[in-house]
C-alpha cells in the first residue's frame, strides 16, 4: 500500500522552514516532517499546543498533528499514514504491538475519566460509583450522549457499559455524536445530557458547559497515555528518526515537565500526571 502524504511539499516552504529554523538555532533535520496521529482529547485541552511548539523549538522537526479517535490513530498506523501516535486505549494498544505495527510504545503520562451531566443531576448520579450511575442513568432514562467514534473515551464508556449490566445502544435516551471530546461536550451540555470525558478536555471547555462533574476518583477511570512508534520495518516510508525523537521528547525530562506544569496556572492542578518513570504495572495495567 502506499502511503498517504499529508504534508503539501514546495522549495519556498522547506527554504522558509530552513531560514526560520538557522534564525532560532535548531538544526533542520534530514526529513522535518513527522505526521503525529492522536486522541482529540490531547488537542481539545490544549496540551499539544504547548508541547509541540517546545518539541519544533528544541528538535528543528515540523509535526503535523491529525486528531481523531484512538481507533482511528490505530488504524492509521497500521496502515503507514502516520510516523507516531498519542493514544489511550492501553489493550487496543497492546494488540498493535502484538500485530507487529509499532516498533517501540513507551508510557506517556495519565488523567482519569469523569461523568459529567445537567446541573441539578436529574438521574441522582452524584457521588456514586461509576457502575452505580449508569445503572441509575438506564433505570431513569436520563439522556446521556456518546462520542460513538471508537476513541479511547468511546471504548472505555462501552466497557463502562458492560460492567454496569446495560446496552445502552437500542435505547432512545442514549445518542452517538461521532465526534470529538470538546464537541461531544457541547452537544452533551446543549441536551441537558449525560457523557463520559477526559478530565482534562471537561476543565478546559466548563466555562462554556452547563454541565457538572458528578462522578470520579474510580479506579476504573483511569486514563493513561502511551506513544507509539510506527514500525519502519512495516512502512520503510515513515520518519522513523522523527518518531523516535518525539517519543523521547515526550518521555524525557523537558517534556515530562510541560505536561507536569500544564493547566496548574489555570486550573490549579494539573490536566495531565507524567508517568515516563512509572510502569504499566505502576498504573494497575
């Protein structure tokens, strides 16, 4: 199969990349391009707006960033279509590098899961355990909107789901929006309705939601983030050397450190918790 270029190539635009990057010091790489596949939810809080500018500033690399579901970050890496990924989905993940797509998966950082519905909370969620609150939400018939796009969030609701004793796929309460986080959030906030976010996207976007946080802190949400190198062996066409240079970006300390800082200012906490000195096993994976 041959691989989908994304990146729109000219002689003025390596010539500009070149002279930006003299002017700032950085060496250009050989290839600058990498062609980053990840969650929307990296995107809709913000964290690659601060990352990726830090990693260009220090590497003299050039990252395209596609953000859409974890499913479909993982499809894109099997087929060639991008060098590195930033997903979470830890057993999809485990199946790619069992499948031979991925060279190298290295432990990023983590958040957790929320559900977050209508102020006023009209299916009495709060407070209880995640299971507990779905249930309460099919029992009631609570509106509740999904991402319904094979995302990390979407298969971990699904999992939810399941654990909780219902399908919620036949029932008219329960809506697919086939998008992102951030507007799966709006339409959630707009219906009065239930969903299950990232906590990170939920904190960036509140001031914009009439929505609340009515259950975390169960074990089972949490969120953990790998980076994962496309395996060149597979698709010689890959940037493998800018893969690796960002997955080390990502998990040494500079970058470790940004994702430590971020959100703390606005938010007062931190959006995201470094774990490249942890293991999965550390984590409860």
């Amino acid at each position: 199969m041959t691989r989908k270029h994304f990146w729109p190539l000219s002689l003025a635009f390596i010539l500009a990349l070149a002279f930006s990057l003299t002017g700032c010091g950085a060496q250009v790489p050989e290839n600058p391009h990498v062609l980053l596949a990840t969650t929307t939810s990296t995107q809709d809080s913000g964290l690659l707006d601060v990352l990726v500018p830090a990693f260009e500033a220090e590497t003299g690399y050039q990252v395209q960033v596609v953000a859409v579901g974890t499913g479909q970050a993982l499809t894109m890496g099997r087929e060639g279509n991008a060098d590195v990924l930033l997903v979470h989905a830890p057993g999809s993940e485990v199946e790619f590098m069992d499948g031979g797509y991925g060279s190298d998966r290295r432990l990023v950082m983590h958040n957790d899961f929320v559900l977050v519905g209508p102020v006023g909370d009209p299916a009495g969620t709060r407070g209880l355990s995640i299971e507990a609150a779905l249930q309460a939400i099919g029992e009631a018939g609570a509106a509740f909107v999904s991402r319904g796009d094979d995302s990390g969030t979407h298969k971990k609701e699904l999992a939810l789901w399941t654990a909780a004793g219902f399908d919620p796929l036949s029932q008219a309460w329960y809506r697919e929006t086939g998008q992102g986080m951030g507007a799966t959030l709006t339409i959630a906030s707009e219906l009065a309705a239930y969903t299950l976010t990232d906590r990170a996207t939920y904190l960036a976007q509140r001031e914009h939601l009439d929505l609340e946080i009515v259950v975390e802190g169960d074990h089972v949400l949490l969120n953990v983030y790998h980076v994962i190198v496309v395996n060149p062996d597979l698709w010689p066409e890959v940037n493998h050397a800018g893969a690796l240079a960002f997955a080390d970006y990502l998990t040494a300390q500079e970058g470790q450190a940004i994702i430590a800082a971020f959100g703390t200012q606005e938010f007062g906490q931190p959006l995201f918790i470094p774990d490249a000195d942890k293991t999965d096993a550390d984590l409860g994976l």
